[in-house]
C-alpha cells in the first residue's frame, strides 16, 4: 500500500472492489429513497419538481439517444442532428452531453428505452459521486464516519436531488471529480498518476463544454501556477499544467463544431428563450446559497465546519500532515469554483462592485456571454466543500476526545457521524434551520410526469421518411420549449429528420420558420414550408398525453376536423390514431377538389 503521504490514489485490490461496490449499492438505495417513487417508475417517466421539467429533461434524453443512434449505426456524424432542419449542426446549439454516454448508452441500446435510461443514468452516478466522495474521504482519514459525513453533505443537497439537475441528467455525472482532487493534491504525481489524472480530467469536461469544463481546468491551473512558484515543486506544476492545457485541447477539438457555432452567430446570446445577461445583474452574498446554487447543502454541515475553525484556531490542528494536505486543496477547489461563478457584478454591503475579470471576459471573448447562469460553474466548489466536510469530521472527532483508533474511538464517531447523518438529511427534507433562499419543506413524494411513448404512428413514419413537422405550435410564441421538446423527444422513435428543435439556443431563421409552423394547415404557410424545407410529413398532436396547453385547445380541433374530411390535396392523411395524425405533404393546390378516396389513410385506431 502507498504510504497515506504520498497522496497517491488507493491501490485496486479485490477488497477495495468490493468495498467500493457495497458502497455504491448503498448510496444507490439511498438516492432511490430520495427520488422515491421514481424507482416505481424507472422505464415510463421522468422527475418533474421544478420549472423546466417538461422539456429540458427531455432535450438531455434526446440528445444521448441521438448521438447513441449515431454511433452504434457505425457513424461519427453526430454534428448534424435531426433537429432545426435543414440547419446545419444543429447538435451544438446546445450540450452534447458526451461524457454521460458510457453511462447512458449500454441501457438504451440493450432495452430501447430513453426513459430507463435517463433514470438509471441520474440516479446511478449520483450514487457513484456520493461513493467516491466517501472513499477518497476514507482514504486521507481512514474513516467510514467522515466518508459518511461527507456522502450526505452532497446528497441532502437540493440543487442536485430536487431543482436543477434532474432537469439535465446528464450533468448528474460528476463522479470524477473526487478522484480529480485527490490526484491532483498529490506532490508529486508519478507517470501513471499524471495520465489517469488526464483521463479523468477529459471524462469529466466531456460532460459539458460551458460549465463542466471551466470548473474542472481553472482550479487545476491555478493549482499549477502555485507549485511553480516554488523550485521544490516547479516540476510537478508543470506536469498539472501540461495536463490542463493537453485536456482542454482534447476537449476543444472534440467540440470544435460547438465553437464554430458560437463564432459563426454573433448574436448568439440573442437566439435563445433565455436572454440573460450576467453583467445586467448584481448577485449578493446570499445568492451562493440559493436552491439553484450546488452550495446549497445543509446549514448543518456549514456550522461543522465554523466548529472545527474556531477548535483549531484556539487547540491547534490535530491531525495527520495527508489530512493537512488535503485541507489546503480542497480549500483551493472551493475558492476557485467560487471565484470562477461569479457574475462581473456582486453586492457587498449594500455597494455594487464590478470583478474586472468577467467584465473583461465577457467584452473580449465570443462565448463568455453564453455563460447565462455562471453559478453552474460551482460544482468544483461543491466538491471541495463535501470533501472539507468529511475532513473537519475527523478532526472534530479528535478534538473532542482522545486521539486513538480502538472500538470505543470507532463507536463513538460512529454514533456522532449517524447524529449528524440523520439531521443533514432531516434539514434537507423539511427545510428547519436552512437559509430562506433554499426554498421551503419538499412535498412527500418526488413529482413525475410521462414523456412521450411510441405509437403506431410513428412506425409509419419509421419506414416512410422525410422531413417532419410536429403541430400544433402556439401562434403568440411559436418557439415555446414545451412545443418543441416533446417533438425531439418522440423523434427518438422515428429518427426522421424534424424543423422542430429546443437546446441552449437556436440557428439563425428557426423562429421565422416556426412562425409559419404555427399557422398551420393553412395552405399558403405549407407551401412555404414545403418550398423552403422539403417538409414532407406533418404529424398533429391531438392528444399525446402531455401537459395540456389550453391556448391551442381550437388548432387541435381544426387538425381533428380535417383529419375527419381524411385531409385535402396538399395534406393527405395516412395515418392516425387516438393521440397522432400523420399528413403526407404534397404540392397539389389544396383547393384542387378532395382527398383521393381510391387509397383510404392508416386509420390505426378508427
């Protein structure tokens, strides 16, 4: 075994296997109580907590299953999406989500299940997080307790479990990170270390370009820029450096297209439901503790850590120089994840101060500004703070009774760590003692909702083919997420190329498309569709089982009464059921007598 000084990571050994499985069982169920029923409900629907469910949760599916569909059909062409057509790269207006395929893909491609999917893919690498949070605590403490303390300060955390990231799963993929930090805290990584160092640090910027990536390099640069100022350490800070700087290119030529799109539309800020502007607002103190903030753990674990502060000021520290260490970097993780989210302007003390380097980032560089929400960036932060948690355990351990390793020693961190536990996730659940801006007491059951299913319907369009329109869209906002997004979603199943998209942004002429979209079936908007896009098929929702928009009660109704006349000339219905008409677009004038009756459409469900 390596000497615990040496900061190298623990060695794999049958017994550390099964211990990190037993432990990854274990934060398995425990997340599964947290989502509870979702586990009920793992192949047919989705969490649905928070605003934003019924359509980003729905975009990160779709996009896996696309880029999964496109490489088990022995292609690399993932670029050009069947979203936005016929825009071209359509998969980088928004994330691509890479790093979450390894977790992602064998699921969909052995059930053909987007849903199962998506669910095992959120709840097992939050288990996985929590698990190796817990061993790299265990490894600098020789603790289970501290591993404990620290798992929970990351699971009773609700940006994680209840708001933000079961609307993208594919950002639940945050289990390299502990491992990241413990590697890179060692003082001087051996060959082997430095390239699992590289490997880890790739997975884990694959998983989003925006605000995954940033979190990861800038703590390691800074890291790196601290060690080579000092000649002892000038090597190893190379050696960090060169593995930033290798990764980031790595990440920057896998995602060279992202790039292109963000250089190619200047006013890609522009292009978006979502306009904010991070030099427009001034974010205060309370802001890093809000329900969309990842620092949002329980108060609790923030009192340990005042505790232990104030113990060690006045006793001084009483544990081992490894313990020492990884004080210091974790406290570079937290410091740097913190400084890299926030926005140019903070405000302190009632005055408003302008950081100088986000201004500058933001005035100079062409994809700072689709940095909307900048707070993503503190998942480092999150990590750091979790990892700190456990380690002030420990030393509150210490300081409050005799430093020995004897049953009577492990009981007693025991008995303190489950006290602990059991309040961490008693705060997290009813909200007692939590700052205001975590938001109140969490209803009893985790809310779901039903994406879109196949249909017989889409089995026409399976085989058939062409470019596809998905109506009805809302006349007053024809670029409506929840319009889209269960169009992308349902695309899952026909794969035919759709003009309907959502993602982080849109491609220049999408909401001029969609404005004729949504004035449909009239014959003069189709005509230009048909013209400008090749639109071959026109599939009507009439009842699919979504969230009911009430202002589109009359297009459903006009759609349901024309698919009665068994369509027109230029909209031919081939087929239907109780949820999905199909239309077939032709280039007969739609005043051009009746449908042709000699082929009757695919009533699938008369």
């Amino acid at each position: 075994m390596a000497p615990l000084d040496s900061g190298a990571a623990p060695p794999l050994s049958l017994r550390t296997l099964r211990r990190a499985a037993t432990l990854i069982l274990v934060y398995f169920a425990a997340v599964v109580g947290l989502t509870w029923p979702l586990a009920m409900h793992f192949g047919s629907q989705l969490p649905a907590n928070f605003p934003g469910s019924e359509f980003d949760p729905l975009y990160a599916t779709w996009v896996l299953s696309w880029v999964t569909h496109t490489l088990a059909s022995g292609s690399l062409a993932i670029a050009n999406a069947n979203i936005y057509y016929p825009a071209a790269d359509s998969l980088f207006y928004g994330p691509a989500a890479l790093g979450a395929l390894p977790f992602f893909a064998p699921t969909y491609l052995l059930t053909g299940n987007p849903t199962l999917a998506a669910n095992l893919l959120l709840v097992g690498s939050i288990a996985l997080t929590a698990a190796m949070l817990h061993m790299v605590v265990h490894f600098w403490t020789r603790s289970h307790a501290a591993g404990a303390v620290t798992a929970t300060t990351y699971l009773a955390n609700r940006w994680l479990i209840f708001t933000f990231i079961p609307t993208v799963p594919h950002l639940s993929v945050q289990f390299y990170f502990p491992l990241i930090i413990l590697l890179s805290a060692a003082p001087a990584p051996s060959r082997r270390a430095s390239i699992g160092l590289l490997v880890l640090v790739i997975a884990q910027c694959l998983t989003d370009v925006s605000y995954v990536t940033p979190a990861v390099l800038a703590p390691l640069i800074v890291i790196a820029a601290l060690r080579l100022l000092r000649p002892p350490t000038r090597a190893s800070g190379l050696r960090v450096l060169a593995i930033a700087v290798a990764a980031g290119a790595v990440v920057f030529a896998v995602h060279a297209r992202y790039f292109a799109v963000a250089a190619r539309n200047p006013h890609l800020a522009e292009q978006t439901n979502w306009r904010l502007d991070p030099m427009g607002s001034a974010l205060g103190l309370r802001g890093l503790l809000s329900a969309m903030s990842p620092l949002a753990i329980p108060s609790l674990a923030y009192g340990l850590l005042a505790v232990v502060a104030l113990l060690v000021a006045w006793r001084g520290w009483r544990g081992s120089a490894t313990e020492a260490r990884a004080v210091r970097y974790t406290l570079i993780w937290i410091a740097v994840g913190i400084a890299v989210s926030l926005p140019p302007r903070l405000t302190l003390f009632g005055q408003v101060v302008t950081l100088p380097h986000l201004a500058l980032a933001v005035r100079w560089s062409p994809f700072a500004n689709v940095l909307r929400l900048p707070e993503r960036l503190r998942v480092a932060a999150l990590m750091g703070t979790a990892l700190l948690v456990g380690l002030a355990f420990t030393e509150l351990v210490r300081q409050l009774g005799p430093a020995s390793r004897d049953a009577r020693a492990r009981v007693r961190a025991g008995a303190l760590a489950a006290l602990l536990v059991a309040a961490m996730f008693g705060q997290f659940a009813t909200a007692f003692g939590q700052p205001q801006s975590y938001g109140p007491r969490l209803p009893l059951g985790y809310r779901l909702h039903a994406p879109p299913a196949d249909s017989p319907v889409l089995a026409v369009l399976r085989t058939s083919g062409g470019p596809t329109l998905e109506v009805p869209l809302p006349r007053d906002k024809p670029v409506k997420p929840a319009a889209h997004a269960p169009a992308m979603y349902r695309s899952i199943f026909h794969w035919q190329p759709v003009l309907n998209g959502y993602s982080s942004y849109w491609p220049v002429g999408f909401p001029e498309r969609m404005a004729f979209a949504a004035r449909l079936p009239d014959p003069s908007a189709l005509r230009k569709l048909r013209r400008d896009t090749g639109l071959v098929y026109v599939l009507a929702r009439v009842n699919d089982g979504q969230p009911v928009d009430a202002s589109l009660e009359a297009e459903r109704k006009e759609w349901l009464d024309l698919a009665q006349r068994g369509g027109r000339p230029d909209l031919q219905l081939v087929a239907s059921d109780d949820r999905l008409l199909l239309f077939r677009v032709t280039d007969e004038p739609a005043e051009a007598g009746t449908a042709d009756e000699s082929s009757p459409p695919n009533r699938l469900h008369p």
